[in-house]
C-alpha cells in the first residue's frame, strides 16, 4: 500500500498542502474528543506567516498519492540548538483517508534516517497523549508528560524521546 504514494521533500508551493493536511488531522483527532466544543488549534498556526518559514526550515517529507496527487502524510526535523547530537521530530500528520496502513510509521522512519545522515543520534518528540503507543512502537519512551488547556479543554503532551 505504500507504494501508492511519492515521498519528496517539501517545497514552497507545498505549504497550502501542508496546512490544509494539518486541518484536517486536526479535525479527524478534535472530533474524537469527549466534548462538544471544537478546538481550532492549527487555526493560529496556520493564520502565523512566519509558519510557512518554520513548515521548510524542518526537513519535511511529505506523501502525495501517485494516483490523485493529495497529500496523505507528513514528517520532519529539526536540530535541537542545544544538543547538537539530537533531532526534534516534527509535524507527524497522515491524512484520516490513510488512517491505519502504516504510513506515519514509514515517515518516521525515513525521518529518522535523514537525520542520522546528519550526524543525529538522539531523537525527540512532543506529541499528543492519544500518539503514546505509536511512538512506543517506534522505540521512543516517555520521559515526561505535561497538561496544555486550550479554551477549557486539558490536552495530555508527552516528551518522548530514542536513541539511534
């Protein structure tokens, strides 16, 4: 099933896609929640200019279907400023029409070693709480667990982190 799709590396006219795709994870994930009231979390993300910068400044990947040419998953890097041996892994998105055929595993991977490529040894990641055994699966563990509340929502984020 994976070979249904191109990976290639983000570019400037990809960053619509990029953000369309964030909205719609979003959606599929904020309608899961216990409560009625929708949470517009990448609405300020993806209204921020310097986004578009911040999107190709972290070595995304993205997959666009070979067939339709729609963008059904993302993942990204970037170095951490103060621990020049570990990578931050970035905007982990699939698409709720490729929910479940392993593509967020197989972009993660691949994320991984690109920044292996670039001397990286240590990865870490902050994720939503409901993303825990997904990355466990990937050999992260979690190495702290904090509450953010948007509006009157409490959201569980985790740090995460694997050595190479």
């Amino acid at each position: 099933m994976l070979s249904a799709y191109r990976i290639a590396p983000i570019r400037p006219e990809d960053v619509d896609a990029v953000r369309d795709l964030q909205r719609a994870t979003w959606a599929s994930q904020s309608a899961k929640l216990p409560t009625t009231e929708k949470i517009d979390g990448p609405g300020a993300l993806t209204a921020d200019p310097d986004d578009a910068e911040t999107l190709l400044s972290h070595h995304l990947i993205l997959a666009w279907t070979r067939d339709t040419n729609i963008l059904h998953g993302s993942a990204g890097w970037f170095s951490d400023p103060k621990d020049r041996k570990c990578a931050y892994i970035r905007k982990v998105m699939v698409h709720p029409d490729a929910a479940g055929i392993r593509l967020g595993r197989a972009l993660v991977l691949r994320v991984e070693a690109l920044a292996r490529r670039n001397g990286k040894t240590k990865f870490s990641v902050r994720a939503h709480g409901r993303a825990e055994r997904f990355y466990q699966n990937l050999g992260y563990r979690t190495v702290a667990r904090d509450a953010v509340n948007i509006g009157q929502i409490e959201l569980t984020v985790l740090t995460m982190e694997k050595s190479a």
